[in-house]
C-alpha cells in the first residue's frame, strides 16, 4: 500500500496546464557526451530490426553475424528510406525495404542490387557495449575514453528479476540526476522523516553520494542507508540497505530530443533469506509504491523551469558539486548551466550557512571524513579521491 503524500492530488490534471515557454530552454546542450543504455538485451533479439529515437537522432539495432548488438543510424544513404520500417536482417546485415540495399554491423554496403559492386558508403552509428544484460551507446565525439563497469546484481541469483519502469519526461537529463542529491524533495515527495546526509566523491567522470535516509512508518523511524555510483551523465546504480529490504536500482537517463528526456528504472530486491516465498509480495508492495513517487516527479518535471542560479540552503551543497562534476560532459567552454566560466556562484548561490560563494568546505582526512578510495566498490586503480559532506549537520 502507498503512502499518501500530504501534497498528493489526484484530481490535478496537470496536462490541462499551459507551459511556460522556459519550461524548454536549457542554456547547456541536450546531450551530454558519455555512455546511455537504450535497451535491454533480451528486447534485442538476432534477425530482428529494432526502431530507436534518441539524441535527435533515428536510429536501429540489430545483431550482426557474431551476435554483437549494432546501432546505426536509421536512414539508407541510398534513397532515404528508414531501414527499421520494414527492414531485414539477412545474413547478420540489414536490409533496406525499398530497394534491397545491405549494410552491416559496421555500416558499410556489403550489397545493392543491380550494382557491379557495393557502392562505397556506409550508414553512420554508435559506438556499442553490452553488459549487464544492458545495450549501451556512447554519444560524443572520439571514440570512449572510459567505460561502464559491470552491474553485478543483474546476473546475481541473490536478486530477484527486476521490477522495469520507463517513462519520459519534458526536462533535460541533467536534471534527472540532480535528483539525487536533492535532500529537501527527499522529504516532501518521498516521505523521507527529514533530509538526508549526504557525502560526495568524485573522480573523473565517476561520481558517488552516500548518506542515510529515514522514513516513518507506523510511529517507527526506519533508517536505510544508500550509496549512488554515477557512471557519467546518463547512468547511475543506486544501492540501498535497510532493515526489512535491500534494491538496486539502475537509472538510465537517456536524450530523446532537445525537450524530452527518458528514465528507464530497473530495481533489483534481494531475496529475503529467511522468507524467500514472499519475494513476489515484496516486489508487488514496492513497485506501487516506487512507481507512485516516479510519476509525481514526471508531473513537476514536465512544467518546472530550470534555474541557473537556484537559491541554495546550506543542506542543498550537492546541487552545486554535482553540477561542477556534470560539466564535463558538454564541450569545452561549456558548464552545466552554460556558462563561459566554471567554478563560478553562477550555477547557484547558497545562502545562510554557505562559505559565500557557494563552494563546499575542504576538509582533510583527520577531521573525520571518510578515506580515500577508488570509485569502483570493490576496484582500485582510481586516483585518489575523497569524501565531502555536503549534507546537513545533526
């Protein structure tokens, strides 16, 4: 059963409301360079062509020869057709419906009809990984320079299968993950007793908040503890620990266009050891009340506004770190609030209890902070990296 928020109103039909013309101008490029899961690989099947928007962009999939999952782009270079709309996979290539070009996994004609030899074009694509039963792209220029660590509960027998929610929203995916370190909406959307305390790491284009959130329930404050790896802008696996309950959840944010982002969640509960048979319950309970919460952020989401200089409490620091560590994903010259300049109050001022320009105290190790460690649970070979707090005092 769900808990009622005290702000929820079914009644609201918030479609009805006119949108501010702000609501669709972000200063920072709708796509961020970095890896985006665009499928499951079980909706990849070998012989068939799958049909994709993302990034602006029309694209397929499909898996050549060897199995291995492609992604290209969606038009024949021939005479435009879309190879998704009635096209073929022959032979690990893909087949255009209108005139029987073929291209391969790589992109390059291998095939056209009539021609003494294929023609020397290619259609354009992605690079392609695929893991933890995940498709993953990479969009940006160059080739990757750094990868998607494996998620060790999608193949752990210790979790159940998991629970598979997407919806799309009309807010930049930057956004999305400023979620996660937005302690006050713990609060008043997910019924956290009070905001959490967070800690924040960073190393290269790998990112960790940590913290415990408390939730009452029947007059019982239920403390859980949670750590949040970010692999890039488009990636996150959250793990939370309580003591009734432990999920995974894998967030996948993912452009669709300049206006419209997708968040596909994937929780993964363990298995209660002392009552296995009440898995299928627990996922029931959970997914009501985990979807609940998801849309209620999709209805703010589709009419909030960005700002560029949010007015910070002092509890709300991770906004500002986490978008110092999101810039790096837009090209150079560009912040996560498109600004010229980084590092400075510009992408939010923190008022009362703040250092005053809004950054985030440097502490050392001998005040208590948590060592260094690697970004990677269980790797090393990271370069040394610390915690900041960036929560509240208790």
């Amino acid at each position: 059963m769900r808990i009622r928020r005290r702000h929820d109103n079914k009644d609201l039909d918030s479609t009805a409301l006119p949108r501010d013309p702000r609501a669709d101008e972000y200063p920072m490029p709708s796509v961020p360079y970095g890896w985006y899961a665009v499928l499951r690989s079980g909706e990849l099947r070998a012989g068939k062509v799958v049909s994709l928007h993302y990034f602006g962009r029309a694209l397929i999939a499909f898996r050549g020869p060897d199995g291995r999952a492609a992604v290209r782009d969606a038009h024949c270079p021939h005479y435009g057709a879309h190879l998704g709309v009635g096209g073929k996979v022959v032979d690990g290539t893909v087949q255009c419906p209108f005139h029987g070009w073929r291209f391969g996994a790589d992109g390059r004609c291998v095939e056209a009809p009539f021609a003494a030899r294929p023609p020397k074009v290619s259609i354009g694509g992605l690079p392609v990984r695929e893991h933890s039963g995940l498709v993953f792209v990479y969009a940006g220029p160059g080739e990757p320079s750094w990868e998607v660590p494996e998620i060790e509960e999608t193949g752990s027998r210790d979790f159940a299968s998991p629970i598979d929610d997407t919806c799309r929203a009309r807010i930049h995916i930057q956004e999305m993950r400023e979620n996660i370190v937005d302690e006050s909406h713990f609060h008043f959307i997910h019924g956290q007793s009070e905001p959490p305390v967070q800690e924040w790491r960073e190393d290269g284009p790998f990112a960790e908040a940590r913290g415990t959130i408390s939730r009452r329930v029947f007059g019982w404050d239920i403390h859980n503890t949670f750590d949040a790896y970010m692999y890039g802008p488009g990636v996150m696996v959250v793990r939370a620990h309580g003591p009734v309950l432990s999920v995974t959840a894998v967030a996948l944010s993912t452009p669709v266009d300049d206006r419209t982002s997708e968040l596909r969640m994937l929780y993964y509960l363990r298995k209660p050891a002392w009552l296995p048979f009440l898995t299928p319950l627990f996922k029931l309970v959970f997914r009501a009340e985990a979807l609940g919460e998801v849309r209620e952020e999709v209805r703010i989401w589709d009419h909030k506004i960005h700002q560029a200089r949010p007015v910070l409490l002092p509890h709300e620091k991770g906004i500002r770190a986490l978008r110092r560590w999101y810039g790096q994903f837009y090209p150079s010259g560009s912040t996560a609030d498109g600004q010229v300049s980084s590092g400075s109050a510009a992408d939010g001022q923190v008022v009362s209890g703040s250092t005053g320009d809004g950054q985030v105290p440097s502490r050392s190790t001998g005040d208590g902070q948590v060592p260094a460690r690697s970004v990677h649970p269980g790797k090393g070979g990271g370069r040394a990296t610390r915690f900041e707090e960036v929560g509240r005092a208790r």
